[in-house]
C-alpha cells in the first residue's frame, strides 16, 4: 500500500520562529493560552479581539506581538486588519479562528437576537476573516486557516441548541476547505476540543466530563499541528465516544442523550 495513505494530511511544522501568526479571539480561554505559548515560540502574533485591555495582558513584555482590536462583527473592519498585517508582517502563515458564543439552551428557549448573534459570531465571521486572507495566501503560494470548531457538532446535543448547529457548519467548512486548498499548498486544520474550563463553559450547570484547562487545550493544537494533521480533538477518551455516537443508530443516541437528561433533571 502506498505510503501516502499514511502520510499527514498537512505539512508539519517544526519550528515557528518568526511564524506571522493572527489569533482571533485571542483576549480570553483558548485564544489567550494559544497567544501566550506562539509567542513563547517565537512566532510573531496578532492579537484580535474586542476587549484592548486584555489583549494587551496578554501581550505583555513580549516584543513580537502585535495589538490589533477589533468586533468580528463589523465586516468594514476586517479589510482595514488585514491591511494592517500586510503592512506590518508582509502577509500571514496562520490565521486561526478562537472566537465563539455560547448560551447553553433548550429548543423552547431559543430567541431570535441570540440566534442571530451567535451565528454571525460563530458562523459568519470565519467567512469574513477567510474573505478577508485567503486572497493573499494564494498569491504568495502558501498560509494555514485553523477553525476551532467543537465536538458539540459532531452530533446534535441537548443543550447546544445554536452553538451545536454553528459548530456543525464549521466542520463542514473545514472539510471543504481542505478539499479545495491542499493542493495550494494552505494547510487547513480542523479543531474539535472536548470541554475546556473558560468564561463559556462556566455557563453549563452539569458535569463536564474530561474538562481541561485552555493551557492543556493550546498544547494540543500545537502539538497536532506540529505532527501535519487536519483533525486535532481532545482529549482522546472523550471525544472517541462522540465519535462512537455518530455511528449509533438514532434509537440508542436518543435513548442516552433522554437518560442523561433525566439524570440532570
């Protein structure tokens, strides 16, 4: 059998000193601890969220960061960012989407602006910063878009009842994504994290199984993609069962997801 089978999906990356690396999402959880360890890395990194105080904390006493603060809402603002980048790092290696919203709700929960709101969050701004840099990756003949999307869209969980759904399309996003850009030369990479202790998931009120810190979460993804791969999830012995629940038939992953939901009423 050919070796390309076994061969990793993306090219590994062994070093990123001097990586030009811009983090969406990069003033709390996830986004924060990934800025914190690139720049211990050497990478230089840009920081991009609405709060600017705490960009800036997590900036501190490193030289090779870069500011930028801005709402992945506003879609004027994404063309001036990137015109920002171009000007101060030349282009980009890695742009990696951390920016999420969740409200844990039930189906008769549901409101309107809340939809509305995080899916332009979760959804519609990863088409923007994607818009907004692809362009240049393909120019220059190389680049990398990692997504953060969630094992809550591998299937539909009780409780995710917007976030599921967003996450869903994101997968969906980065597969295709993969497909149409491999052979550029842009790596994609998929990141599905199982629970990670952050200002979101304080919002859950049932127990988090495997629950990790945004530090444990920032060393995986580093580690997946130093190894090449398209699918980076954790931790292992959880997100293997959702990927066992998957496959179930519809009648047994209705029947646990009704159990669970018995025991936490």
């Amino acid at each position: 059998m050919s070796s390309r089978w076994f061969a990793p999906l993306n090219a590994p990356v062994n070093d990123w000193q001097g990586k030009r690396i811009w983090l969406i999402g990069a003033s709390s959880g996830i986004g924060a601890a990934l800025a914190q360890a690139f720049l211990a890395l050497g990478a230089n990194v840009v920081l991009s969220a609405r709060r600017t105080e705490r960009l800036e904390l997590v900036a501190a006493q490193h030289a090779n960061a870069i500011v930028l603060p801005f709402d992945v809402l506003d879609e004027q603002a994404w063309a001036a960012a990137q015109l920002h980048i171009r000007k101060h790092l030349g282009g980009l290696d890695l742009i990696m989407f951390c920016a999420a919203k969740y409200q844990p709700e039930r189906s008769w929960e549901m409101e309107r602006a809340d939809i509305a709101q995080t899916l332009k969050i979760n959804l519609n701004s990863v088409y923007e910063g994607i818009c907004a840099t692809l362009p240049d990756m393909l120019k220059q003949g190389s680049g990398g878009i990692a997504i953060i999307a969630s094992v809550a869209g591998y299937v539909g969980l009780p409780n995710a009842s917007v976030y599921g759904p967003s996450k869903a399309a994101l997968i969906n996003l980065a597969e295709l994504l993969y497909c149409d850009l491999h052979g550029k030369k842009i790596s994609v990479y998929l990141i599905n994290p199982g629970f990670v202790k952050t200002e979101l998931t304080k919002k859950n009120d049932f127990l988090m199984p495997a629950l990790q810190t945004p530090e444990q979460a920032a060393a995986a993804i580093i580690q997946g993609m130093q190894k090449g791969q398209f699918e980076i999830h954790f931790p292992r012995r959880f997100t293997y069962f959702l990927k066992l629940l998957q496959i179930m038939p519809y009648r047994w992953r209705f029947s646990l997801f009704e159990r669970f939901l018995n025991q936490q009423g």
